[in-house]
C-alpha cells in the first residue's frame, strides 16, 4: 500500500513550530501517532531510511534514531535486508498530553424536503433485495441484448474524438434526440420537434425538473389517488398544496374537484399507476378543455406505453392538445432495464428555455457515453428487434404468471383482471394487513409492494402489486409456489 508519508508525518506533528524536541524525537513521536492511529496497517513497510531523509530534508542518521526508538518499543519489526514493517498495535496504548475532548454539539435539522422522501422511501423500493421476482415495473431483463450493446459501447471508444470527452450538450446528444423523435413518430405517433426533447435519468428526474420550474410553495399540483408514491413525495417536498382526483373506470375523474387553479395535473393515462386502467379519448379531450380553462399545465407520463397500448393504442395527450400545455415524459428503463438510468420529456416551447437553465445549473448526470450508444442502438434497428421479443415474452410471462397464480392460491387471493402494462394487482383480505404481508415476502426474498402504500388519503385499498416479466417462467412457476407456501406459515396455516 502507498501512502503520502510526509503529509502523514506532519498531520501527526512533524515539523511543528513550536516543537522544543530534538528532530529525531519529533519524527519518533509523529510515526507512533500514525501508527497508533491505525494510519498506517499492520504489515506495512516504511519507506527506506534514505528515502525519508531525502523527503522531509533531514539527515539518514536522524531517520535511523527515530525507526530504532519505535523497533525498540515494538511499534516497528526490523528485518535484515528487508527494511522496517509496522507491528500490530492492538495491545499498546497511547496517551496525549493534549486536551483533545470536545464536546458533542447538535446538527442542523434535515429539511422538510429530506423528511418527505425519507418518510417515503420504504414505500415501493426493495432495491436491496435478493432475487427480482415479482417486482414490479421490471421488463424482461434476461433477454436484453448485453453482447450487442457491449459491441456497440466498444465501437463508441474506438472511435471517440477526444473533443466528445468535454461536457456535452445539457438537454442530451443532438443525435439520441433525433433518434428519440423519430421513434415517437413511428410506435406512439407522436410528433415533435427533437429540440423539444430533454434527455433525462428517468420520469423521476423529469419531474424534479418540472417541478423547480412550475412549483411555489402552496401552488396548487392536482394528482390521480392512487397514485405513484415518488412523484407525491416530489410535489409535497416542494410545499405545493395536492389535490387528489379518484380513478374511475376511464380514468382521472375531473368532475366536482377542490382544486381551485391547478399549475399543474399529473396524470398517467396510457396505463394508470397502479390501478392500470386506460383512460379513454373521451375522458382525454375533457381533461385538455379543464387544463385549458384553468390555464394549467398537464404532465402525461407515459412510463410503459408499449406494454399497455400495443395491441389497442389510443392517441397521446400530447398529441391530441392543440395548446402545447401538456408535458410528455417517456423512459428507456422499463423498456430495456433500470440500469441504463435514461428517460426523456418533450417539454412545451413556452418551458423550454427554463428547462435548459434549469438543467444548465444543476444536472450534467445522463451520461453521453450511454446516449451515444442508445442513439444508436435505436438508429440501427436493434431497438425495434428488441421491442419485439420484449413485448412477446412479456405476454407469455404474463400468462403463465396468471395460470400458475391460481393453480397455487386458488380464490384465497384475487387477481384483477383488469390490469395491464408491468404489473398485476392481487386483492388480499382485509383482516390482512398488505404492508406487513409485503414486509414479510421480502425477508423470504419475495418482492411484491403494498398496495395500500399507493393511496394519499384514508381510502386505501388493500392488495399485493406484483411485477411478472422481470424473469423466466421456470422462475415464475418456482417462485410462485414458494411464494405460496410462506403466505401459508404468515396466515398461520
């Protein structure tokens, strides 16, 4: 091990200027001090004694009377030919004549925006957890193409310029914007501009974005119940006032709302998080005529539009708002996996200058290298053929989930049909906490998330969200029926 031992000397008290001891002693007492310190670990070797000499601008022989001092109290072993190797300290002990207690002060309180996520962060994260079944908003993660995005990330350092390596554009790559355009026109017959677009980490960070842009404290944000637990957490931390609106059997529910003027609706209508209903042209032409007389903006977040609206899409709202008031966030990390950490908004022309500053100041964290390759995974087609498999394993992951769930829980636990997208919910018995049940599956390395937990107010409902694409059907079969087995031992069976 290396260790810069001037610097450690002279934090230890070498060299001090108001040192009265002679120079062999000052260096004899600073090595103790690192030694006993643990600065330096058992087993290490000091620096030759001419070497130290040389850096600390002293003599050998003063060297070789503070390494034969410590070799004489049995801080230091000398080895013949070797050199001088730090013994254990483990048994000695060391007493300053320094006062050095100090006496222990308070800290500065967390601010009321740290509470609010720690007070949160339980609620849907198991990412420390073994073992990804059944979490939800996973896709199929073991059929990404890992060989061909290294191919691709290998072809991006062969030919990098070394002008690339500098910052990069703060609102993405020119180029993965293109390609993002593109890709909207052709799967979710969006268009846009590819200025518009601003790459971010996820729907998470777009929505931090949005929010530092639109929200002053007690702003009005209307948001559907249940709802996605983060993007509460967002808004609240920023002391916005939250109106909830119920979820009906077409979606978000604007009729006889408390909101006075909304600055912002949050809604998720290709697939409702949680419930996974589908709100209907109808219920999105109405939602646009209520946004534009509250002169509001409208964030759809569109977080797994393939999964939910391959077979039968209806069109964006983004697509059918003639205004420009409505904020598009998309992400890649329910499409290909979380780890590529890549998402995107089409921000309204009215926003876009506030959002590039916004990111100027405070976000340069998508990194370009994964941009540059995701632009061109999507430029050559793979993103297309990926899709595809991603789509067709996950509806039969689905179908052997559901059959398997049944044949293992019978009617004790209902699924509801009506759910689609990454996630199925489960009904439970009430006399069954569903916090406790989730807590209990994911020490047996289970993951399932309350449903309750999705609720803002005292109207919960109580049931099990569980993910069923994230691994193979051998695995969901197995799972399932461990799965079982410990819902058995926790209902005392």
């Amino acid at each position: 091990m290396h260790y810069n031992i001037k610097n450690i000397l002279v934090n230890h008290g070498f060299g001090c200027k108001d040192s009265y001891k002679n120079i062999y002693i000052n260096l004899y007492d600073a090595l103790k001090k690192a030694i006993l310190n643990r600065t330096f670990n058992r087993g290490v070797k000091l620096p030759p004694s001419r070497v130290l000499a040389k850096d600390l601008a002293i003599s050998r022989s003063t060297v070789l009377k503070a390494y034969d001092l410590l070799v004489l109290e049995k801080y230091v072993n000398s080895i013949t030919g070797s050199g001088y190797f730090i013994n254990s300290t483990k048994d000695k002990k060391f007493h300053t004549k320094l006062n050095t207690s100090i006496e222990l002060g308070s800290y500065p309180k967390i601010s009321k925006k740290g509470i609010s996520f720690k007070k949160n962060v339980h609620i849907v994260s198991n990412a420390n957890s073994k073992g990804i079944a059944f979490r939800p908003g996973l896709p199929p993660l073991d059929i990404f193409p890992v060989q061909l995005w290294k191919n691709l990330s290998n072809d991006y350092w062969k030919n990098v310029k070394s002008s690339e390596l500098s910052y990069s554009n703060t609102i993405g790559l020119e180029s993965l914007r293109n390609n993002i355009s593109n890709y909207l026109k052709i799967y979710r017959n969006i268009q846009c501009d590819a200025e518009q677009i601003v790459v971010t980490t996820g729907s998470l960070h777009s929505l931090s974005i949005i929010g530092e842009a639109l929200i002053d404290r007690k702003d009005e944000v209307l948001i559907e119940n249940p709802t996605y637990p983060y993007a509460y957490s967002l808004f609240k931390s920023l002391k916005a006032d939250i109106c909830t609106t119920s979820i009906d059997d077409e979606g978000i529910v604007i009729e006889n709302l408390k909101c006075r003027k909304p600055k912002l609706i949050y809604t998720t209508p290709s697939n409702q998080y949680p419930t996974g209903i589908k709100m209907g042209l109808k219920r999105r032409l109405e939602l646009l005529k209520f946004a534009a007389s509250k002169n509001t903006f409208i964030v759809e977040d569109d977080y797994d539009h393939e999964f939910s609206n391959w077979e039968t899409p209806v069109s964006s709202i983004f697509s059918l708002d003639k205004q420009d008031r409505t904020i598009y966030l998309g992400t890649f990390n329910k499409l290909l996996h979380p780890a590529i950490r890549l998402g995107y908004m089409i921000v309204p022309y009215y926003l876009l200058d506030t959002i590039k500053a916004l990111n100027r100041q405070s976000s340069r964290f998508v990194s370009p290298v994964t941009q540059s390759i995701l632009s061109d995974f999507i430029e050559k087609d793979y993103l297309n053929k990926h899709l595809r498999h991603v789509i067709e394993a996950s509806i039969e992951r689905k179908r052997v989930f559901l059959k398997s769930f049944s044949d293992n829980f019978n009617e004790e636990i209902l699924v509801d049909s009506r759910n689609t997208g990454l996630h199925i919910i489960a009904n439970i018995n009430n006399n069954i906490s569903d916090v406790s049940l989730a807590s209990y599956f994911s020490k047996k390395n289970v993951i399932v998330h309350p449903y309750s937990s999705y609720f803002i107010n005292n109207n919960k409902q109580n049931g099990i969200v569980m993910g069923y694409s994230s691994v193979n059907t051998k695995v969901i079969k197995e799972t399932l029926i461990r799965m079982k087995k410990e819902y058995d031992s926790f209902t005392g069976k």
